[in-house]
C-alpha cells in the first residue's frame, strides 16, 4: 500500500426477528409489525482505493446492498472488504437477509462518516427483495414489499420469546409472488386489523397480555395462507402454561411462544414443549428488543494511524 492510501472502516450489528407480531393488507397495501429479537448479525466493511472486491460467496444480497449505499455516496471508486458474522438460520422467517443487509449498510454508512436516513436503506433493501423492518427503531409497522407504510409502534414491551423451528424452509420472494396472496390477505382485513389494534394496545400500554391476544390472531388468520401444523393445539398448550399467546412467522416456518421475560430459558416449560411436539426440530431461547443497529463504529486510517469516532445508532 501507498503511503497515500486511505482505509475506512465500519462496524454495524443489526437484530434478526422471530417472524412477525402482525402481517398482512391494509386497504390492498401490505404491512408487517416487526418482532426483533436479540439475535443479530454483524457486518464489518473496509474501503480502500483499490477496486477489488471481497466479500462472503454466499452473502451476494449484502454485498450488492452495500454497493448500493456506497453508489449512493459517491464512494462507487472504493473497493470493498466485507465480512459477515451471523447464525441466523435461512429461510425460517427470521431475517436473516434484512439483518445483513441493513448491518452492511450502517456499515458501510460508518466507514464514510455519515448518519444514513433510514428511508434510503429500507429503499436499497426493498431493490433487493421483501424485507423486515427490523433496522427501524423499537417496533415498527412497515409495508416489507413496496415501502409504502412506516409507523414507529413505540419501545419493546418486556417480553420472552421461546422461538420453535418445525422443520422446512420458506422462499421470502416466491411467497411475495404468489397469485392467490392479495385475494387471500384482502379476505383477511378485518381480523388482521383487529390484530393490529391489539398490538398496538399492547405496545402502547406496555401490556403484553394484548400484545399476545393480537400476535396470537394474526398467527391463526394467517393459517389459510401458510399453514402451520398444530398451530391450535401449540396456542392452547402455551396459553395453558402461562404464556400471552404465540405468534408466527407469517412468510416463514418459526413460531414464538411469547411469554414473561426470563421464561424464555424455563427448561421444564421447553422440554414440555418438545415432549407434546415431537417434529419440533429447533428451540432457540429469545427475547423482544427494538430494532436498529446496536452498535456502528468508524474506524478511520491513514498512514497507519487509527482514530475512532464515537459510536451512534
């Protein structure tokens, strides 16, 4: 390297989900209201001079995000390194993809010194793919296909979440593509906004009893869409054991039975689970956060000095 070359560097970690606490149409346009979870994934970007790229192989989508925002700013001359670490499991409802590609971009936004507005990474998302709205702050109603609706919910409300994988995997933009989708959410309005109000509800009133009596609708309505099994008999199990209801992941496989905080790791209350549903494949023990990235540092060089500003987000 040149004694003139300038690397900046950036940090980002964004939460995953555990499928949605509400999903579904509004007047035609679709919404989810995020169920952000900790579990995160963590993205570091480095720009040089140079043009080469690299970049995990299978991590195209954030990649292609990234170069997205730095096009944005007028860094499209910079090389880029990324890597990527995360666990989230693929394909489950449980986003992956948007927490790495909304980790990428407040990444990338870090290493250039900037504050991105919000609006601009849910745009390069949405080029992408459907995306969760988990890089918002706290719960957030988002319209995932077109970015026509955001509304901040307000603050997480405390809460447990014992996320239950069945098996399979769930194609986010097949499902998004399918025919039958805007006639079987449209038939599905009333029960869905009555979903909302109740999260909403909850959200408002810091009362995760109507939280889950919201989630737990908007799991059953979206039965005719994509089926659970044994959905009924997991809701009334859980409710039986004290939980505040269950939600799914409304384009995914997961579902969460929602519970008071620290219930989450109830091994008695898991094994108890598992026992009554044997294709249970994955528990993971979660809990509700609010969304955004949890920590964006800048790590700026030159000459082979480092400063780092402080960190926001």
């Amino acid at each position: 390297m040149g004694s003139t070359l300038v690397i900046l560097e950036g940090g980002a970690v964004v939460p995953g989900s555990c499928g949605e606490l509400v999903q579904g149409t509004s007047g035609g346009t679709n919404f989810l209201v995020s169920c952000p979870v900790n579990w995160y994934s963590r993205v570091t970007v480095r720009l040089g001079a140079s043009q080469d790229d690299h970049y995990p192989k299978k991590r195209s989508k954030t990649y292609l995000a990234i170069r997205k925002m730095l096009d944005l700013y007028g860094y499209s001359g910079h090389g880029v390194i990324i890597d990527v670490t995360s666990s989230l499991p693929v394909g489950k409802g449980m986003a992956s993809s948007t927490a790495d590609l909304a980790a990428g971009c407040f990444a990338a936004a870090a290493a250039m010194k900037i504050t991105p507005d919000l609006n601009e990474i849910a745009a390069i998302a949405l080029a992408i793919e459907p995306s969760d709205a988990t890089f918002f702050p706290g719960i957030a109603l988002f319209d995932h296909v077109r970015g026509m609706l955001y509304q901040d919910l307000g603050k997480a409300v405390p809460l447990g979440i014992i996320a239950l994988d069945f098996g399979g995997v769930v194609d986010t933009l097949a499902f998004n593509n399918r025919g039958d989708l805007p006639s079987r959410n449209s038939s599905n309005e009333s029960k869905t906004r009555q979903a909302l109000e109740l999260v909403k509800a909850g959200i408002a009133r810091k009362d995760p009893v109507l939280l889950g009596r919201g989630a737990t609708l908007s799991a059953l309505t979206n039965q005719g869409i994509l089926h659970k099994p044994r959905l009924e008999e997991l809701i009334d199990f859980a409710m039986s054991h004290g939980a505040y209801g269950v939600n799914v992941a409304h384009s995914g496989t997961v579902a969460g039975v929602l519970v008071p905080p620290g219930r989450e790791s109830d091994t008695f209350l898991v094994k108890s689970i598992a026992k009554h549903f044997p294709a249970l494949r994955a528990c993971y023990p979660l809990r509700l956060v609010g969304g955004g990235p949890r920590y964006t540092g800048m790590i700026h060089r030159r000459d082979g000095e480092y400063s780092e500003a402080p960190a926001w987000g």
